[in-house]
C-alpha cells in the first residue's frame, strides 16, 4: 500500500493555530490540489482528535472529480477512515454522513458497547483493534483486505506521528502557506514524542505558487 502524509502548514511548522480548531491554512488552490489527491485516492484517514474535534466531512467537492472516479469505475468518494481511541462520535455527524464514501473506523477497547453499536447502526465499518491505541499494522492490513492500494493521511500531528515513526509512509506532501502561528502547543506536522537522530527525507519536488505558499514533495526514506 502507498501511503502519502498530506498538511498544509505555516512556515513554523504549526498544522493549526493554539486554539486548535482547524484554523484556514491553505489557499484556494491548494484546496483543489488537495481535492485532486483525494479524488485519486481510494481512502483517506484522519486521527481521533481531528476527528471528533472538527468532525470532517473527507468528500471530493469537485463534482467533475466525482464523475471522474465513477467512470473508472469506484465509488464517487473515496473511503473515509478514523483511527480513534474513544469514538464518540454522534449519529448525525458529518463524518458519518456526508457524500458516498464507506466509513471505516478502527477504535479501541475505550469505545463502549452501546457506542460501537451506534456507529454500525450509522453504516461504519468499525473494528476494535487495541485496548489503549489502535494497532496501526492490523489497520493497514484490514484495508489491504478491503483493496486499499493508496491511502492518504491527513494528520493531525498525533496520526502523522504514527504512521511515520512506524516506518509506514511512503510520501509526504506539504504546503507551506506565507504565514506564522507560533505558539508551544500549537499541533505541528509531526508530533508525538519526538525521533533524536530525526526522519530522513529526499526532496522530490519543489514548487513556487501564486498563492506565496511552496508545495514541496518528499520521500520517506526507509
Ligand atoms: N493543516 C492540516 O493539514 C491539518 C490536517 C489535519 C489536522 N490538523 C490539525 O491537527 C490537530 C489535531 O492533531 P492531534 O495531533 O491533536 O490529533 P490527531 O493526530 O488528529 O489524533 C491523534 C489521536 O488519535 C488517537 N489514536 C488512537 N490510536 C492511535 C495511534 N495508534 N496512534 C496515534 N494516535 C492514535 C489518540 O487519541 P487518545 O489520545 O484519545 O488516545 C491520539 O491522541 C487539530 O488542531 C487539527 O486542526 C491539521
């Protein structure tokens, strides 16, 4: 499976601001760049805080992108995943109901009965997979079942964390828009507790935009 890291991060580093309610980083067009990457993906997947705290929706906007995808013959939306320790998701939520994609969450011991049935009765595919933390390698290996060939990760930092200190991600693809947070807690494109002799990149490509921001694409090496 090739898994791809994308953020949209300020010069500092910052995926948000401190008050962490997914503060707007990216442009317009780079909103449509992320659009793309959706549309050619065949699942996108969002770590538990993101995903109680924002609730997204993970849909391709484009409707010429959707179309695209069902001439290739998938589903217009790609399938959404959440890696969350405690899904206390509602039934109403926008993960849960926005667009077409099949909704997969993987959660843990934490999840209550009554809760894990909720999200079933909502049309989840949900898999308890860890009693504290879900189990990255049974995850991917549930999706692999699923034929999930390109998985797109879209953080937070927790998640980036993750998936890249377990040696998991294959790229990673940042926007770097024209401006600062600053801020000690503010989340960054990777947190978690940290590597001391750091994760080796190789850029493979770097891009000016309009915009003022810089795309750059990176390979993981592993
Ligand atoms: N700019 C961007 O591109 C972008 C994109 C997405 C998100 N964000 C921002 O990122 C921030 C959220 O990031 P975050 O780091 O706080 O949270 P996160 O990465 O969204 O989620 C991490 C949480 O997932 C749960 N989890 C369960 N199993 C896990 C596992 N195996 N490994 C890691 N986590 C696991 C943990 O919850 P428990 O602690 O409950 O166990 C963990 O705290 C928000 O401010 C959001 O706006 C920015």
């Amino acid at each position: 499976m090739k898994i791809i890291i994308n953020v949209a991060m300020t010069l500092d580093g910052k995926i948000d601001n401190v008050a962490r309610q997914g503060a707007k980083i990216s442009s317009d067009s780079d909103w449509e760049r992320v659009d793309r990457l959706r549309a050619e993906s065949d699942a996108i997947l969002v770590g538990g805080r993101t995903l109680l705290d924002e609730d997204p929706r993970l849909t391709v906007k484009s409707a010429t992108l959707r179309d695209e995808r069902v001439a290739r013959g998938f589903e217009p939306d790609p399938v959404k995943v959440g890696i969350v320790s405690k899904a206390t998701l509602t039934a109403k939520s926008r993960f849960l109901t926005a667009g077409r994609g099949k909704v997969i969450i993987f959660t843990t011991e934490q999840t209550s009965a009554t809760q894990l049935a909720l999200l079933r009765e909502a049309g989840a595919v949900v898999c308890v997979l860890g009693k504290k933390r879900v189990d990255l390698n049974a995850a991917l290996a549930f999706l692999e079942e699923w034929g999930i060939e390109n998985l797109m990760v879209e953080g937070g930092g927790g998640i980036n964390a993750a998936f890249l200190t377990a040696g998991l991600v294959n790229e990673i693809l940042v926007y770097i828009a024209p401006l600062i947070f600053g801020g000690a807690n503010a989340p960054t494109l990777v947190d978690g507790k940290g590597v001391l002799d750091g994760e080796k990149l190789n850029l493979l490509n770097l891009e000016k935009l309009d915009d003022g921001g810089i795309l750059a694409k990176y390979k993981v090496i592993r």
